[in-house]
C-alpha cells in the first residue's frame, strides 16, 4: 500500500540558489523609491514592514535578492511576535537559508507560530516531531498538529493526518476516517490525496471497493503528473479497471510514467509495446484474411 510521506511540510522559502549559505553581507546598492520607506520603517521598529522587506529580500522583488537579509529581517519580525515571520524563519533555519542551518531554531520558531494558529508551522512542526528533527520524536503529537491545523481546512494537514491514520502512526488507525481526510484534501487539489484515495477505492481500504470512483481519483492525480498516478492509470486503461481497455491511452499514460523514471514503469511499456505489435499484427491479418474472401 503507498501511502503519503508526512514528511511533506517544510517548504523552501528561497526558489534561487544559496541553500545552506548564510549570506551576512549587506547589499551594494542603495534601496531606492518604496523599497527605501520600508526599510526605513522597518528600522524604526515597524513589524508590517519588516516582514514586507523580508519578502522582498526572498524573492527578490525589484531589488538584489539577498538570503541573509531576509533572515535577518524575518527575524527582526518574529521577535515581536508576527506569525508569518516566525514560521518563514523556522523555515529559513530548518533549510539553512539565509543563515546556518538549525533544527532547534526551526522547532522554537514554529511552535511559536504554530501556538498562534498558523497552519503552515503547526504542519512543519508536526513534521519535525516525525522524525525528531531538533526535538524529540513525537508521533502523537505531530499527530495533533496535523488534526489541528486539517480541521481548520489545511490541506496539507488534512493529507497528512489521513497518513497518520492510516498507517496508526501517532494515533488508533482508522481507515474510514483516512478516506475522509483524504477526500478534503483531494477536493482542494492535493494529488498525492487524490492518488491515496483512489487506491483506497481500488483496494478497499476504509470504504468498499468501487473501480470507477478509484479510476475518477487515479485520473485527477494523473492529470497534475504525479508519476504513480500516471503509471496505475496506465493498468486501468490497460487491464479494464474502472475504464474500458484501450491499449492506446494505457501507453501514452505510462511513457509518462517511465519518462519520469518511476520505478516498473519502463517493463509495464515493454509489455504495452508487445500488446500493441500483436493488436496491430492481428488486425493486419484479419484484413488480409477479408480481403482474400472478397475476391471471391
């Protein structure tokens, strides 16, 4: 049974390169127009621009994008208590951006985020107790967290508490609710959710079996090219499950699959390739075969 990694939570603030780098040096250019106010502002103390600036510094939005500038004003922030600043710094120290990297930094900073009801670091912290990442491993409570920020209408939370579930980690298993979980977080687009709650279908894990609604499920994941999606989509259209056979869409969908290497994709488009020769070679055959019984 696949099931949701719960490791999915930390996100990587900075798209750019410099993961792990802590960059300390100030800017070479002058800030100028709005982005010279902000920074005015935020040295007078004021958290909305602090944040504001730190943003700006991340992304690099009409100004040098510097990672140790927007650490050093998430920062700035987060000591006065901004939400979004404290989880973006758990974030900056959980992925050494913009400063050294550091779990116990990222575990102080997202429970204090997480204690204002910010769903994002209650997720992350969660995922830090998972696997004990700068505190001592707790599934239960990640467990809480997870149901905390899913019942405020996270997705992320909702998928990774439908994971807990399932497996019974950090609580009584409990498959149905799995399925529940799993179908908020699908129905607000989540794929890995669309995908687990297509298998449970399929299976009949926490609700009974129902090949159509499986392949509805499989389908939506597939669409957003997740892989092992794309690849039991492939064995529906191939095997007749949920679908009608139809070779043609069986091997587009796992030449998807397999161009992004995921594993027994290639073989499954070997056998697909040898279906598809025979098809093709019978049909040739009855053609001839048609053709000869004209003449007469």
């Amino acid at each position: 049974m696949w099931f949701w990694g719960v490791l999915y939570g930390i996100g990587k603030l900075f798209p750019g390169p410099g993961r792990n780098k802590a960059n300390t040096q100030r800017p070479i250019a002058a800030l100028k127009g709005e982005h010279a106010l902000m920074l005015a502002a935020a040295r007078r103390g004021e958290v909305s621009a602090q944040y504001a600036l730190a943003v700006c510094y991340a992304e690099g939005r009409e100004m040098e994008q510097d990672y140790g500038e927007a650490a050093h004003w998430f920062a700035k922030a987060a000591e006065q208590g901004d939400a979004n600043a404290q989880y973006s710094l758990g974030i900056c120290h959980a992925n050494g951006q913009g400063v050294g990297q550091d779990f116990e930094e990222a575990v102080k900073w997202f429970r204090r985020a997480a204690q204002q009801e910010h769903a994002g670091a209650q997720v992350s912290l969660g995922v830090c107790l998972q696997r004990g990442d700068g505190v001592w491993d707790s599934a239960g409570e990640a467990a809480r967290w997870f149901r905390h920020a899913a019942e405020r209408g996270d997705a992320t939370a909702q998928v990774s508490l439908a994971a807990c579930l399932q497996s019974g980690t950090g609580v009584r298993q409990n498959l149905a609710e799995a399925v529940e979980w799993y179908r908020k977080a699908a129905e607000q687009g989540v794929r890995e959710a669309a995908f687990n709650l297509g298998k449970c279908y399929q299976d009949g894990n926490g609700t009974k079996p129902d090949e159509a609604e499986a392949f509805r499920w499989l389908m939506a994941a597939a669409e957003k090219k997740l892989p092992q999606a794309e690849y039991e989509v492939a064995l529906c259209h191939h095997h007749g499950r949920g679908t009608a056979v139809d070779l043609v869409e069986a091997h587009q969908w796992i030449g998807r699959a397999a161009g992004r290497g995921y594993p027994g994709a290639a073989a499954e488009k070997e056998a697909l390739d040898l279906a598809l020769a025979e098809k093709e070679a019978a049909k040739r055959e009855t053609e001839v075969v048609s053709a000869k019984e004209s003449d007469f």
